[in-house]
C-alpha cells in the first residue's frame, strides 16, 4: 500500500516537475521507506536544483551516473511511473498520507531506541530524557514550507490581519504578544512578541528580580501561564516576594513568620490570589537540556505558554562548554531557539560586568549601562530583541528607591527611558514616567 502511494506521488512529479516545488521542503527522503522510490525521489531533486527537465531519460542518466539505476529496477521501474499517472489535484492528499505514515515509523523508531538504550549500561538518564523529548516535540510538530513566494503566504497574514482588525474595531486590544503589565514599558516596546529573546540587565542588588516577579504576576494575572527559572533564589524566596506584592505585607515578615494577627488575613487573602494564577517555579532546573524539558512539560499541560522567565542568564549550563563565554553565548542561542519553538517570549535576566561602575559614561553619581556591560558574552546583544538597562537612584524616604529602565534595544521599534518608585520591603513598583522616546536606529 504505502509502495504505491510513493509511486503515485512520484508520478505526478515526473509527469508535472514543477510540482517538487510545492512539497520539496515538507518532504525528507527517508519519508520514503522503499530504497526504490527514496532513490528516484532524491534523482528528482537533483535534476530539478540542476535545472535539467524530469522525464523518463534524465532520472535513467542520473541514477546510473550515481549507481542506483540498477538498485532501482533499471529503465522498467521508471517507465512504469509514467504509465499510470493520477490527477496532480491529489498530490497534496497523498503528501498528507505519506507523512502520517512516515510519523508513525518515526514514532515507533524513537520508542524502541529508548527502550533498547535503557538496557545498557553507563546510562545518562537525563540525556537520553532529553534526547527523546526532543525527537518526540520534533514530530509533533507539523511541517511546514520555510520558504515560498509571497503569494503563497500572504492570504493566511491578510487572514490574521482582518481577525486583528476586527476585535480592533470592536473595542479590543490587539497585539502580537503579551504584555509586561509595565504600562511605560508597553508603550514603549508594545509588548513582549511571541518568539522573541526580552533581556533586563542591572548589577547586582539593583531589584532585577523583583521586576521580573511583577512582570511574572502581571501576565499570570491576564490568564497567560508564566515559567519562572530561578538559579539563584529558592522557590520559597520567590513565592514571599510574590505575596509581600500581592498583600502589601513586608516580604521579610512573610519570610519570618513574624507576623501579626491582624495581618494574618491580609496575608491568607493573597495565598488564595496567588494559588489561582498559572504560576510555575523552577529552582532547580539551569541546564538547557532541562530547561527544554520543562518547556515540553508545561507546554503540552497548559497547551502554551504565556511567558518564560529566566533569572538569570549566565548561571545557565550547557554541556560540553568549558569557558564562561562558551557557556553564555551558547545559552544565550538556545534560549532564542526555544522561544521560537514555543512561540512564547522569553524575559532572560541578565548580569552586568563591574566595568559599569567604573565606565566614563557616568552622569554624576550615575552610571549608564551600555551593550558591553552585558558580561561574559556579546551573542547576547545579537540575540535579544528588546534590551532594556535598569539602575536604581536611591530616595531620602526609608525603603523607596527609584528605578530607571532604559531600553536601548527594541528590534520592533522604538527605545527610550522610564521611571518607577520602588519599595523594597514589599517589592512593589508604582508611579511610572516616560523620560523620552525615540525610534532604534540600530541593527534590526
């Protein structure tokens, strides 16, 4: 049965070559499980890339200048193809056929490699966890043309656009992503788009964190599942933070236990919040193989993810990087990478190098964080579609600072500069004001 479908498609593509255009790039060779028609399927393509016409003559030439004419069935097998041609109306059918049936193989594949790998020994369980769980998203996921004409995809953008328009008209926000919840940094970005790489860079002790915990409830808040990838601070850190902003409450307090009566249910009040937002914490997780695993993991539960965040990127691990530049650069790649699989934006927190603070672009006691002072690695900068710099100016008032974002970055248009208040016992950000804008001139 499945000998015939390929004979079928291979048919119509000898008797209509202009079709391999339509299905080159969905198409492997070894989704052509006879030798015989994965041959002259691959003789197809070369004459086609060569510019030489598919007929009966050039696929009998090329196969035997590549030795397979005989493997093949010699002349006969090809003549054959020619004989009983179906209508090229059904060659998408067909295609749709083969690549279930190539799916299933591939499936059946990838299960018996597993269990055929568990048996021996010296097994690295989290390498082949990984290992499968990427075959397994590979084939879940359909293929796809890369590339075309722009006839080809213009009908299914117009489609988005007329759907984007109409919730428009009626009222609705639209936009190509999520947002941060930061109204300045809204207006300035838009919003966080889907399948991009979002960096926030500050030093140390600035409130990086705390920023990206808001963002973190912000969009859990809008019903969009958000993963927290902690490296530095333990779940229970996190989750105190979250309910010193949710209550009000002094988050040390929280962390305490010493708390009032009175505030205790303040406190129960925003237990019960936050235990209702989609809200995944990770502390234990900072290799990109088990990053990508929890990825799949929540993917699939949530049936997509609203927003990733990592704090922070450089205590990411790779295996088989030895330098802290290898490691970065390479983490830096994959997490762009996964936001492209996901369709889901990334917010990658990110640490300055000390030379910041000794930098000549200080404005008085100031200091102003440049593309440089992104440590230990530049891919980082050639990555990221939005950077944004956040410093902090310290206030007369106990336990309030205000917190400067500069977005020197933004691939989707313009950058500029905003300020928060800052309280830092209940890590809460509020007041917001737009310093200026204006579009990035740099490399889109």
């Amino acid at each position: 049965m499945q000998l015939e479908l390929e004979k079928s498609i291979l048919a119509i593509l000898c008797t209509y070559p202009g079709k391999i255009y339509d299905i080159a790039d969905r198409i492997e060779p070894t989704d052509f499980r006879n030798p015989n028609t994965r041959f002259v399927w691959e003789s197809s393509l070369r004459l086609c890339q060569n510019g030489v016409k598919v007929d009966p003559v050039s696929l009998s030439q090329d196969l035997h200048e590549n030795g397979k004419l005989e493997m093949v069935g010699g002349t006969s097998f090809i003549n054959s193809l020619f004989e009983h041609v179906p209508s090229s109306e059904n060659l998408d059918h067909f295609v749709t056929k083969l690549l279930k049936i190539s799916k299933q193989h591939n499936l059946r594949t990838i299960l018996s490699y597993g269990l055929q790998t568990m048996t021996k020994s010296g097994l690295d369980v989290d390498e082949l966890t990984d290992n499968i769980g990427n075959q397994m998203m590979d084939l879940s996921v359909e293929r796809q043309p890369s590339s075309g004409l722009i006839q080809d995809f213009i009908g299914s953008h117009r489609e988005r656009f007329m759907a984007q328009n109409e919730l428009f008209l009626q009222g609705k926000k639209t936009l190509p992503g999520i947002e941060s919840g930061l109204p300045q940094l809204d207006t300035i970005i838009d919003c966080f788009r889907y399948g991009t790489l979002n960096v926030l860079g500050a030093r140390p002790g600035i409130g990086k964190t705390a920023v990206g915990i808001n963002i973190a409830l912000n969009v859990a808040k809008e019903g969009h599942p958000v993963i927290f990838f902690s490296m530095e601070m333990t779940k229970e850190d996190i989750m105190s933070r979250m309910l010193a902003i949710l209550s009000g409450i002094n988050s040390r307090l929280i962390t305490s236990g010493n708390l009032y009566e009175v505030k205790v249910p303040q406190l129960e009040s925003a237990y019960q919040e936050l235990g209702a937002l989609p809200i995944v914490i990770d502390d234990r997780t900072n290799t990109i193989e088990g990053i990508r695993s929890i990825c799949r993991k929540w993917d699939f539960k949530f049936k997509g993810i609203g927003l990733m965040i990592f704090d922070y990127l450089q205590l990411i691990r790779v295996k088989g990087k030895n330098t802290e530049y290898e490691q970065v650069t390479e983490a830096s790649r994959s997490l762009k990478e996964i936001s492209k699989r996901h369709n889901c934006p990334i917010l990658a927190i990110a640490q300055l190098n000390r030379a910041v603070l000794t930098s000549k672009s200080k404005k008085g006691k100031q200091y102003i964080p440049s593309m440089e002072n992104l440590r230990s690695s530049g891919q980082i900068e050639q990555d990221a579609d939005t950077i944004v710099f956040l410093t902090k100016k310290d206030r007369d008032e106990p336990n309030l600072s205000t917190l400067e974002f500069d977005v020197k970055k933004n691939r989707h248009g313009q950058i500029g500069k905003f300020e928060m208040d800052f309280k830092w016992d209940t890590c809460t950000l509020t007041k917001s004001t737009i310093l200026d804008t204006n579009e990035d001139d740099s490399d889109m």
